[in-house]
C-alpha cells in the first residue's frame, strides 16, 4: 500500500495520498503481536474489501463524481510477489481507487466494444486515450489464430494485440494501468 500511495501521490501532483491506513484481519484469526484488537473500525465500513478469489473491481451504482459503495481486491494481488494479470499492484489499487473514490470510469474499450480503428492517416490504432500506444501490424492474426492475407484485407477476421509490457505511451490512471510505462 505504501507504494500504491507513493504513485497516488506522484500521479495527483502531489494532492492526494494514503495517509493512515487500517488493515482489519478477520475475527477468527487467533491473536497476535503483530495487529490489535479493532476499535471503532468495522468490515460493513471499510473502503477497500480483500476476499479469496476476487479481481479487482469496485461496486457502484452512482453517477460520475460520486464514491462508489466499495472497493474489492483479491488477496492474491496482496499476497503473490511480480506482475499480476490486471498489472502491477501499486497501479491497480490506485486505478480501482479512481474508479471507487472519484466515481471516474476505464477509459478503455471493454466487452464488445470496438478495440481498435484506423486513422486517418491509414494507421492501425487502439481506442484509448494516449494517442502512443502502438499496434504493429505483426501483431495482426486471425482470430483462428492464422495469418493470412484473409486478415489483412478484411479486418472483422483479425484480432489485435498490443505488447503492453514494451510500451512507452504514458496516459491516465484510467486508462490501461497495466501497461508498464
């Protein structure tokens, strides 16, 4: 968490971080030095949930700009060591934060909506926010896995892929948090 609060910290221009943070251990755990009691502190008002087999996401059923009613991670994220699938630790807390505390949403296509679009200038490009995230036209299959000129000539057979961890393209928290630049 305290790198999680380091990126807040820099991503805000130094307006917003993690100041305190309580971490409640389940009740039936047997008691140790290394954690008190709670006080005043309970799960029903806690910002931030960790369950056993959760992905990161936030419930909310408000408008944007309002707090969402909670925050999920699974313990995995907390508890594996590198590079999970939804990015790094510290950029997916923050990235669900945005989502939970500011009521802001992906910036990103997701399910069925349209990935990609070329440009004006013939380009093939993600929809996204930063305009320097790149898709290589090596990178263009048949969505049976293939390469053919099928693919190139007719792109509702091709299914794209951009190397995430090679990127340079910098953007929104919002936006892509596990894209590694």
């Amino acid at each position: 968490m305290t790198s999680a609060s380091s990126y807040l910290y820099n991503a805000t221009h130094h307006r917003a971080y993690f100041r305190y943070i309580t971490i409640l251990v389940p009740e039936h755990w047997a008691p140790s030095e290394e954690y008190e009691v709670a006080g005043q502190e309970s799960i029903q008002h806690a910002d931030i949930h960790i369950d056993a087999n959760s992905w990161p996401h936030v419930k909310s059923y408000k408008n944007c700009g309002r707090v969402g009613l909670g925050m999920y991670i699974g313990k995995n994220l907390f508890t594996k060591t590198g590079f999970s699938p939804y990015g790094q630790r510290d950029r997916v807390i923050v990235h669900e934060w945005g989502h939970y505390r500011w009521g802001v949403f992906d910036e990103y296509p997701t399910g069925n909506d349209a990935q990609f679009y070329y440009s004006s200038d013939g380009r093939l490009k993600p929809v996204a926010c930063s305009t320097a995230v790149e898709v290589r036209q090596s990178d263009i299959r048949r969505k049976d896995g293939t390469t053919d000129d099928e693919c190139v000539t007719d792109k509702s057979k091709c299914y794209y892929y951009i190397n995430y961890s090679d990127q340079t393209a910098t953007g929104s928290i919002m936006f892509m948090q596990f894209i590694t630049s």
